[in-house]
C-alpha cells in the first residue's frame, strides 16, 4: 500500500510540474514628478506634487481606452482620494467613477484593480 502512496504521489508531483500555474494580474506602481504628465505608462499611478505636499494622482485609464485620469488630492478640494503606498505599490480611496467617457467604476487596491 505504502508504494502505491509513492507512486501516486510521484504521479502528481510530476504532473504539477507541467501544469500551468496561476499568474497574478501586474500591479500598479508609483511614480512621482513635479508636473502632470502628458502621457502615463499602463500601470502607474503618477504622484503630482513637490516637498512632500501632494496636489494630483495622474492614472490611465485601467479599462483600456486611453483616457488620462487626474484625481486631486487636496484635502481641501471635492471630490478628493487619498493615495497611500507600500513599496511603491499604491492604493487609492474612495473608488474611482467616470461619469463621462468610459463610465468606469473601479477601486485600486495594494496595486490591484477591482471593477465595481
């Protein structure tokens, strides 16, 4: 019986080898600049701001049309996010609605997309 185990074993070892695995999605990361940016890469999320004092989150689109997204995060400003970061890997809070353009309605959570 105790070979059976093995080779069963065996079997499902050298199976799972080539298996395909499971790819995490990419994350977002953080970049920063003391301007807005014409242009931003797929995939980063632009921190606007100098000294320390931050005025804009700058992102494109995550739905893939192309649109650049400028939120402010000016505590005195409405609407306003919050961007936090962990190793260069950001979150945004609230969720992100486009009321024009694409309508999309996402959060951005430790570098993740989650569509709402």
């Amino acid at each position: 019986m105790r070979v059976w185990n093995l080779f069963g074993r065996a079997f499902q070892w050298i199976v799972g080898r080539f298996r395909p695995q499971p790819t995490e999605p990419p994350r977002y990361r953080l970049d920063h600049a003391f301007e807005v940016p014409e242009a931003v890469d797929p995939l980063k999320i632009v921190a606007v701001g100098e000294g320390g004092h931050l005025w804009y989150a700058v992102l494109s689109c995550p739905c893939g049309c192309g649109e650049t997204i400028q939120l402010s995060l000016l505590p005195d400003d409405r609407p306003r996010w919050r961007l936090t970061s962990h190793g260069g890997v950001p979150t945004l809070s609230p969720s992100v609605w486009r009321h024009r353009g694409c309508r999309s309605h996402f959060i951005l959570r430790d570098g993740r997309v989650t569509w709402c």
